[in-house]
C-alpha cells in the first residue's frame, strides 16, 4: 500500500478509524528549523515591515517543507 494512503481499520462497532503513520524528522528539529527561520525573516525582512506582513511571512514560512 502506498504511504500516502492512510490506513483504515474497522472497529468492533463497525465505524471505520484512520491511521497515519507518524513524519520522521528528516533534518534538524522543529526547534531548531523554526529558530532559523526567525533568524533568516528578521534579516531579510525589511525594517519598515508591519505586524502584519511578518504574521503572514511567519505562517508562510512555517507551511514550507
């Protein structure tokens, strides 16, 4: 079965339960990822930049794989 299938079981009451196999970190730790992240945004944004555009390049950046 492909991994990006997740896996269905039947419960004894007959309702289907969906398992996902858990994401094996493939590099440094979240911690660590999202600590550079920072760093690299407070360098490369500009200093005139609102609240609210570093709110967006933060989620934006936290989405990326």
């Amino acid at each position: 079965m492909p991994e990006s299938v997740p896996r269905t079981t039947m419960t004894s009451s007959g309702s289907s339960v969906t398992r996902r196999r858990v994401r094996q970190p493939k590099g440094p730790g979240d911690q660590t990822r999202v600590r550079e992240m920072l760093s690299y945004l407070a360098a490369a944004l500009p200093g005139h930049t609102g609240a609210a555009a570093r709110l967006l390049a933060v989620q934006c950046a936290l989405r990326m794989d």
